[in-house]
C-alpha cells in the first residue's frame, strides 16, 4: 500500500486503497459525454487510471481507441477491447503520442506534489501534436462539505465520511460505499486546489486551460502553453 492509502472489503485492494470489486459495481455518469463533446470523433486516446475499465468500455462504444493504464493489475483484467498497459503512472514513458490524454478520478490532487508533477508531465509527454488533455478536478466543496451522503438510483449509498488535515496542505479522505451485500472503505490522501493552484500547476507542467468544460469546472481542457 501507498503511504497514507488503506481499504477495506470484499477483494483485491490496490496500492492507493481502491476495491476492484466495489469498481466493477461503479455505474458510469456523464463523463463519457463531457469527453466525446470535448474531443473529435474516434481520436486516439491515452486513459491514465482506468481502474476497471467504466469509462474505457464507455469511450470504446463511442468510437474511439484506448490505451488503458493502471498500476493494478488486478484492476486491468477487467478490462475488455483496449489495449492495457500495468505501471506506475507517473513514470509512464511510451514512446508514443496520443490525440487525448485523460487524467480522471482526481488524480490531479494527488497528495504528493512530485507525484502530481509526474502525472501532468506524463500527460504532456504523451499528447500528440494538436492533442488536448482532459482532466476532472475535485469540486469546489470537496474537503469543506463533510460528512456527507449521496444514495445512488443502483441502490448504493456513498459517504465522504471526513477529510481531516495531515499537513503540508494534505487531507486524509474516507470514504465509505455502502452495498446492501457489502460494505468497503477507502481512506485516500488528497490536496485541495484552488482554481489558481490548480492552473498554476499546469503552468509548470507547460499547460494552459483552453476551457473549462462543466460550471462546476470539474472538467477541464487543457493544452500545451505553445499552442496558440
């Protein structure tokens, strides 16, 4: 396990404390949409932390090529019609660029900022010319609006139990999902960025924000600060 990452429940645990059971049950949202609309037709597109595989499935049935990485390989067996690639991934050096680079699940906020600087150059090492990189950032709210609750239509709840300070500007994060057959737990580390932090460290990677796709600028579409 990764320093500060534990999880609990049914299952394979991976290194950053998810359940690979409690992703297979995971419905997909609306991202698959925010990227298809952000995005042409059938690019090419590099997903960094695929987990299981519920937006690579979705991205596949909507035309497009992926390449799926993840550093479990227990997560990536679940995975169906996309090239996968098992590794660490800000350490991620393909020899190959790709139209989109997508860095989901927040991973933007990783608690270690050498490990954030090695996402975002990952992403910049990766991104073909004239490419973008599509990032989901944490809601503005995230680590101020604790506990609290939201019952999925599936039938599952999910708790932001609480977000407690650890320093060096890291919250610890627990999080609980709550099956009708199962219970699983994930404490995670994660850094609150503002909207200015958050530019500010794309800026250092060389990227800029072309636009921010959601209101709740979630969703972000980023392209090299070259690009004119």
């Amino acid at each position: 396990m990764r320093e500060g990452y534990e999880g609990t429940g049914p299952g394979a645990i991976t290194p950053d404390g998810c359940a690979v059971e409690l992703y297979s049950r995971l419905p997909v949202g609306d991202e698959p949409d925010i990227i298809a609309a952000a995005v042409p037709g059938r690019a090419r597109v590099l997903e960094l932390g695929s987990g299981v595989g519920r937006m690579t499935h979705a991205l596949l049935e909507r035309g497009f090529e992926v390449t799926a990485v993840d550093e479990s390989a227990e997560m990536l067996e679940r995975v169906r019609g996309a090239r996968t690639i098992c590794g660490p991934i800000e350490r991620l050096d393909l020899g190959e660029t790709f139209d989109v680079v997508l860095l989901a699940s927040f991973l933007v906020h990783a608690g270690d900022v050498e490990v954030r600087r090695g996402l975002l150059r990952t992403c910049v090492r990766h991104l073909a010319k004239g490419g973008c990189v599509l990032i989901q950032r944490e809601g503005e709210d995230y680590h101020t609006n604790v506990p609290r609750e939201r019952v999925d239509p599936a039938g599952f709840t999910v708790r932001i139990v609480s977000a407690e300070p650890v320093g060096d500007g890291v919250d610890s994060v627990h999080a609980e999902y709550v099956f009708p057959d199962a219970i699983w737990t994930q404490t995670f580390r994660a850094r609150p960025l503002t909207r200015e932090q958050f530019e500010e460290a794309l800026a250092e990677a060389g990227l800029k924000v072309d636009r921010y796709l959601t209101e709740d600028r979630m969703w972000v579409r980023a392209v090299p600060m070259s690009d004119t």
